[in-house]
RNA sequence: GGAGGGGUGGCUGAGCGGUCGAAAGCACUGGUCUUGAAAACCAGCGAAGCGAGAGCUUCCCAGGGUUCGAAUCCCUGCCCCUCCGCCA
C-alpha cells in the first residue's frame, strides 16, 4: 500500500511514475474520495466530541447529586445524528481503503521502461550456452520412459500436475536440500517451517489480494487459501508486530509447495512441468531496515545465483521493465536459466524489494532505539531457487544424448554417491 | 466431537456503567549516586487517524445491541486454555 499522506500531497506526481506500470491512476476519484472522507471525518468527529462532553456533564452531575434529567434531554437526537455521521465516514472509509488496496506500487527510477519481457534489461550472464554434439531433448522427452508422468497425474488430479518416480523423485529431494543447507550455511539464513494454507488477511498483507483472486486456490466453505508462495506465511510471520531494530535484517528461508490456478495462462506454457499448478519452491524472505534494502536486493539476488553456479547452470540477470514487474515490486531482478530443449532462457527466480510497500499493509514495523520514532520495514523476498524448474534445468542441460543425466557435484552426496541419473529405468 | 474457563498496553496483571487510554509489577529510556557497573531512588514510557499548530478523535479480540455515557451489561462470531473422547 502506497503512503496515502504523501498521495494526497502530489498525486500527479504518483500517477506519472505508476504509468511505467502500466496503471492508470484515477487522480479525480481519488480526491473526490478524499474530499468526502474528510467532511464525514471532521462531522464525526465534531459529533463525538461534543457527546463525550456532555456525557462528561452529566456523569459530573451525577455525581454532585443533581437531577440530570434536563442535561439527558438536552442531548436530544445526537446520537442519531453521530451514528449517522459514523455510517456515511465509514462507508467512504471503506471505498477509500479499497482504492488504495489496488494501487500498485511505484517502480524504482531504475527500473527500465517497456512493455513486455522483450523490454527487461539483462544485468549479466554468467556460463557459456552448452553446445551438444546431438540435437538435445526437452526434459519431458529425456523422461518419457515413466520418471515424468503426466498423464498420471492428469488421471488423479487434472492438467499442470505432474507425478514423478524413481530416482528423479530423489534427485528433486536432494536438489531442496542443497538448496536450504546452502542459505543455512552460507548465508545466514534462518528455516522457516509454516503452514501451507492461510487465511486472506496474510494474502492481503503481502498483496496477492485483493487483485489477484482468480490466481489462488481457495478452501471451500472458509477463508483458507492454498500459498501460491512462501513469500506469503513467511514474511506475514511479522504482521501487527513492532521490531526491536536489533532483529533486523531478519532472514529467512522457507521450503514450501506453491499452488497456482494460473487463471489467464491458458495455452501457455503447456507442454512439461514448466507451469504447474503444483511446484515447490525455496523462498529467500528478508526484513530490513529501509536504508539497507537495496543493497538486500542485491545480497538476496546474489543469494539465488550462488545456487546456480553451485549447479553449473548457465543463466542470465534480467531487469524487470515497469510492465512485466509486479503488483506490490519496486524493483525485480529475475534469474532466468538456460534451457537447451527450449532453446532460451527461462525464469527460474524472481528476486524483488517492495520497500515499505507490503509493511504498510502488514503493518510491519521496528522501533529504531528504545522509545525513538516507530517505521516501516523494507521487505525482500526472492526465489532461491524454483525446485521443479531447476530440476528441468538440470536434466535439459546435463544429458548426455544417450538417455543418462550427468549429476552435478555438489547434489551426489545427497544421491547416495551417484554421478549419474539413468533415465530409461524408473 | 462433549463439558468448562478465558481474550485488557512489549510482557504479567487490576479494573465499581461516568474524570479510564486504563492500577500495579516487569521490561525499556533519562537522571541522581558510583572510578565504572549493579542496587537504590526520582522521572518518563501504548498505537492509529485528522490538523500548520494548540488540539481533537479512535482503539481494552472482532461485529452488532442497550445507554446521555460501555473495557465494564446483552447477542453473535473468531481465537486461546483446561478436562474427557478420538487420532498420525
């Protein structure tokens, strides 16, 4: 959620930087609401003010002994007219709140201008395109004889769900756990084991809601959703609470399943366990004072690329252009890897700072000494990485054209040794 | 699933329908004292909104209701705890 005191002080202004966004802000609705909010406000109050008064007096009255009857009637119809007056500043109350709830966040003045992806700006590449000395197969073919399922899966759930078996199911196990142990180890972050459903105030807090209902799974009968990220309980870990500035950087890493309708992307993505409505994911979550964000973003984006060396995975740092950057991001720097059965590079993390963005919403905070001035976090979060894509990296990049995967180093202790995975046997 | 008890400030915990944003303790901050610290003593110390400011308003789980006036009374919901039952 924006600083609705400084949109009220220049919405031009706001409006102009959320067009890289691809957002229309409604600056005429947003005064008229702000001009009726404060007329029901000053009413309200001035109402509330003068019952408190003379409740005062009459309480006094009361209590000198004195007949109060002529003070109660002298209050007449002022509480029709407060809960009037209460009824109509509510109701713009709420209409304000929603308005606000749908604005985007602004993108940071660094984020390039443009569309679509092909505007996304690349920061660097890091490993060389691997040449095969024969046309190499997507991961869905190099699986085809029973390790990738998806026609299981389509039998006892629906599309965009996949089955796996065998050692794949053990090499997808040992890459998660590569994964945490190196941000546990090495970067200094704390695990996080959360609940994989949660309520709509969590998803209204990091800001899947209220835009993006279509995109979650929801609970029948309840107010329970499926996380689409770990992004989600992790960071509303810290909702409604006032931080000693001495937690700060607080970091965490949480293994979770992600569950995504993908409403809208139909026809895409649609071949391979690309686009899942069930995948599992690594998420790095940071809480930072403000001044030190972006030089978070660049730790936790460091983070995340520090698994695909570790892997050997060629890839690429893209910049987000305003219009491929997300609802509640003030920057995104995406990690996109190479895939040889695509011939391109795909996203595989996605590493944002939101600034005070989603603590506002949170109502996420820190106390800057005992008894100093009360402020917002800065929250982080990143992918770290994308387990099922990884393991489509893994696969696509390290076939050896005669069906077998050659396993990267630092995943064989986890693989009870193996430095290759055969994939024609399940 | 059955029975009972609760939800008050960072924590513990008082609170009669009226001067209660709320006693007290702890924690924290400042000061006195001390070489320094501790202890002791003194003082301060919740959050949100509006306003240039003085200040005003709101918040005692949430939502309704009664009342001139609700932390306090009534209703509903949510959550927590205890006991019994069931259970990985």
């Amino acid at each position: 959620m924006l600083d609705v005191r400084l949109l009220r002080h220049q919405p031009d202004h706001f409006a102009q930087q959320l067009k890289k966004k691809r957002y229309d802000l409604d600056v005429g609705q947003f005064l008229a609401l702000e001009a009726e909010r404060k007329a029901a406000q000053a009413e309200t109050e001035q109402l509330q003010h003068e019952r408190n008064a003379r409740s005062r007096q009459i309480g006094a009255a009361k209590a000198r002994g004195e007949d109060i009857a002529p003070l109660v009637a002298e209050v007449g119809n002022l509480g029709e007219r407060l809960s009037l007056a209460k009824e109509r500043f509510s109701a713009v109350q709420e209409r304000l709140h929603r308005f606000l709830l749908e604005i985007p966040n602004l993108p940071d003045a660094t984020v390039p201008t443009g569309d679509s992806e092909a505007d996304n700006r690349e920061l660097r590449l890091w490993g060389g395109i691997p040449q095969f000395n024969f046309e190499p197969l997507d991961h869905v073919d190099l699986a085809a004889a029973g390790a990738l399922d998806f026609a299981a899966a389509v039998k006892i759930a629906s599309a965009r769900f996949v089955v796996m078996k065998g050692a794949l199911v053990r090499l997808h196990r040992a890459l998660t756990q590569f994964m945490l142990d190196t941000h546990i180890d090495e970067h200094g972050y704390v695990e996080v084991y959360s609940p994989y459903i949660v309520n709509s105030e969590s998803l209204y807090g990091t800001g899947q809601l209220p835009k993006f209902a279509d995109d979650q799974f929801s609970i029948e009968g309840g107010d329970l959703h499926l996380i689409p990220t770990g992004e989600v309980p992790v960071t509303n870990l810290y909702r409604d609470l006032i931080l000693d500035a001495a937690a700060l950087p607080i970091r965490h890493v949480c293994h979770t399943p992600c569950f995504r309708s993908e409403a809208g992307s139909y026809g895409k993505d649609t071949r391979g366990m690309i686009r899942q409505h069930q995948f599992e994911k690594v998420e790095l979550v940071q809480l930072v004072r403000p001044e030190a964000s972006w030089r978070g973003l660049e730790e936790l984006t460091a983070h995340a690329e520090a698994i695909l060396r570790k892997l050997e995975l060629p890839y690429r740092a893209v910049a987000l252009c305003g219009g491929d950057l997300g609802f509640a991001a003030a920057k995104t720097i995406d990690l996109e890897v190479w895939l040889p059965g695509q011939k391109r590079y795909r996203e595989i993390s996605s590493c944002s700072n939101f600034l005070d963005f989603q603590a506002r919403r949170l109502m996420a905070r820190f106390r800057d000494q005992a008894g100093g001035a009360i402020e917002y976090v800065h929250t982080l979060n990143g992918s770290g990485l994308a387990i099922g894509r990884t393991l489509v990296a893994v696969l696509e990049n390290f076939q050896d054209g005669a069906g077998r995967i050659h396993i990267p180093e630092v995943l064989r202790p986890a693989m009870g040794g193996a430095e290759t995975l055969d994939l024609r046997v399940v």
